[in-house]
C-alpha cells in the first residue's frame, strides 16, 4: 500500500511541477452565469450551455415528470430489460430535428464516440483524423484496432494526400478496406470551423465515409439550428452525424442521427450502448425538451442573443461567429495565473492545457453564453485587460478572424 501512494505521490508531484496539476472546485449553487465557488459568486465564463438551457423552466419541469411517471433509475442496459419510453421519444425527436431516418442515444458524447468507431471500422481499415479532434475521437480510432491516420488541422491537402495514398498499391496491408474520416464541426477548444463541404467533396472523391461530430454546433447553426452541417448544406452527405446532450441542448448524453441501418449496427455492436444501463429518464426527458426548445422562437431568439453576446466580446459582428473564444497563453503556469487573477476579480474561466491542447499552447478556454448580460461582456474583458497588464501575461484573444 504504502509504495502505491508513493508512486502516486510522484507522479503527481511531476504533474504539479509542470503546470498540469489539476483540482475540482465545488461549485455550491446551480450552473449558470453566476456560480457559488467558496463563498463567493463569480460570473462564470467556462459553460458549453451556450444557449442557457441548463436551467430553463422547460427543461426542469420535463425532467420532474419523467422522474415521477418513470422513476429515477433505468434498471438496466436498454437491451436487457426493455427500452424505456423517453428514450425512444428522444430519439424520434432528435431524428425529427436532424432530418434522418433514425438516432441513437448514449450515456454521453464520450461513450458515442467510442461506441460508434469501434462499431464502424476495425483492424483492416483506416481511419483518418483531424489533429485537433476530442480525446474521444482518439481514443475511439485507437481502440478500433483500425490504422489510424492524422491530418493537419482542416487541412485538405494533407487529407488528400493521406487519401491518395490508401487507395494505392503502396498502402500493403488491406487495400479494400473501409476509410473513415472523422473531425469536429466547430473544434472544442478554439471555436474554429472544419470546411465540411470539402470534406464531403474529398470522401466521395475517394470511397471514405465522414462522421462529424457537432458538439458545438448543434443548436447554434443552420436555418433549423441543427448544426454546422445544416449550414453549409451538407448535412444528407455525412454518414454520421455525432453530437452530445449536454452542451447547447442543455441536458446530458450523446447521440448519433443517420441512417436506419447505421442505428441497427450500433444497437448490434456499439458496446458503450450494449454493455451500459440506459441513462436516466430524467436525463432523456429533459435533452427533449432541449431539441423542442432549440426548434421553437424562442431557441431562435436565444441563437441571435448568442450571437449579439460573442459580437460585444470580439469588438464586430463575426461572419463566422464562435461561442468558443480562447485567450492563447502559451504558457502552462501563466494560463494558470492568469485564470487565478480573473477569479480574484470575480471571474471564472478554466486554464485549459495539455492533454487537453498541445504543450506551449495553453490558453483561457473563454465561451459566452446567451445567458450572459452585455454588461458581463465588458466587466470581464475590463478585468482580463487589467490582469494581462498586471501579471504582464500577454494573451491574445483568438477568433476566426484573428487566426
Ligand atoms: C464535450 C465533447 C464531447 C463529449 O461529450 P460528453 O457528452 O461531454 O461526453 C465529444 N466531442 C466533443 C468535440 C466535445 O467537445
């Protein structure tokens, strides 16, 4: 026992020494523009509940009903003792909202990932990933057993080139095997866009198939707010279109919206679904109502607040507007400060660094709500100008137009 804890002790101790050391913060109210951290209220800058959902009345009051008609637990894995009734009415409604024949609800976007991938492809495929793809998508292509292939960050070319080169005779081990390529719609920690419809040109040009997953997206983009994919028209040529629960839709889980028979191979294979109890009908319950309200006036109205919000942040209105607005750092031990100075002001905003980003390019993780009042806006860019100058950390908020 005691050199267990000696060994944890010093890798810790490495973790520390570096500026990766990590710790929770018990946040003691509910999530929301304001948080209750030690005592104190901060205005909170770190949420994916981009549309503030996580409190709405709507979404409450169908998870109390879900828990009241259905109860808190779900028993077991969906195919072990029947699949509870939310569960089938979100994911019509999630087909419904997408436009696809059918969806399929996981626990979380995580156990999508890694359900949905290992499903798809295995030892004689390829798989083929933007660098800047989640942890789970990584992991997922590792877990594949699949050969798995990077591409620099929305960079076609690259793509291509790794394309050209598994349809040749050079690639020796299964030249007949299926190629997926898998990126992020708006990428998590800097709120840039993937070129989807060259993608989709790519993969016909090539035979691949393309997952996109839109956790970022979804809610915020598109005519009907279904995503990236809606908005640049190329949503009915990806295979696979991935997504969380938890972020703009308000709740928790992950979903995948495409074909029937793409449902039925998961059902069949996916062994984060098949081999886990459904998650909570509350849960469901209330990622429905999410999609509903997304779809109604006001998930419209919501959208436009967004986007008002992210123009007073950015200084202009954005063409190609972000909910994700990271300060760029650099480095690790000055994210950190400079995190620890906003919260002394006031301010909560996560110090994102490596494994999340690459080392040397840690950065304040900045997301703007439509919660957030424009008097937010400008108190926290006050105070991150005036804890730059102080700890002279320098920092350079990056949009899709200041790359
Ligand atoms: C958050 C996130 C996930 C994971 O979704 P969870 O529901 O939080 O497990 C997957 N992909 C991307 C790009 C994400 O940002």
């Amino acid at each position: 026992m005691a050199d267990f804890d000696q060994d944890l002790q010093q890798r810790l101790a490495a973790f520390r020494e570096q500026g990766l050391y990590r710790t929770l913060r018990r946040v003691d109210s509910t999530q929301g523009t304001r948080i209750q951290i030690g005592g104190r209220t901060l205005v909170n800058f770190s949420s994916n509940d981009y549309l503030g959902l996580t409190n709405h009345p709507a979404l409450r009051e169908a998870a109390i009903r879900a828990v009241e008609k259905y109860g808190a637990g779900s028993g077991a894995a969906r195919l072990i003792c029947g699949s509870l009734t939310p569960h089938h009415d979100l994911e019509d409604i999630l087909a419904a909202f997408k436009g696809t024949e059918a969806a399929l609800t996981f626990s979380s976007g995580y156990a999508t990932a890694i359900g949905t991938i290992t499903s798809l492809v295995g030892k004689d495929d390829l798989i083929i990933v933007d660098k800047l793809a989640h942890a789970c998508i990584v992991d997922a292509a590792r877990l594949s057993g699949a050969k798995l292939r990077v591409f620099a960050h929305n960079d076609l070319d690259d793509l291509e080139h790794i394309l050209k080169w598994a349809n040749s005779a050079s690639r020796p081990a299964s030249p007949s095997g299926r190629i997926l390529i898998v990126t992020e719609s708006v990428f998590s920690m800097d709120g840039d866009h993937a070129p989807l419809r060259e993608l989709a040109d790519l993969k016909e040009k090539h035979g691949a198939w393309l997952m996109v997953d839109e956790a970022h997206a979804t809610g915020l983009y598109g005519a009907n707010r279904r995503g990236l994919a809606e908005e640049l028209g190329v949503a009915g040529r990806i295979e696979i279109q991935m997504g969380t629960l938890g972020k703009a839709l308000g709740a928790s889980g992950g979903h995948i919206c495409g074909s029937q028979k793409l449902i039925e191979l998961l059902i069949n294979r996916a062994r984060s679904f098949i081999f886990s109890t459904a998650p909570v009908p509350a849960a469901a319950a209330a990622a429905a109502a999410g999609v509903r309200l997304i779809q109604s006036n006001e998930g419209e109205q919501l959208r436009h607040a967004l986007w008002d919000r992210v123009a007073s942040f950015i200084g202009q209105p954005s063409p190609f507007p972000s909910a994700i607005l990271p300060v760029i750092v650099g480095d690790e031990m000055k994210a950190v400060e400079l995190a620890a100075g906003l919260r002394e002001r006031g301010f909560f905003v996560p110090a994102v660094r490596f494994p999340t980003v690459a080392r040397g390019a840690a950065r304040l993780r900045v997301t703007v709500t439509a919660a957030h009042a424009t008097e937010d806006i400008n108190a926290f860019k006050a105070a991150l100008d005036a804890t730059r100058n102080t700890q002279h950390a320098g920092g350079q908020v990056r949009t899709p137009e200041n790359p």
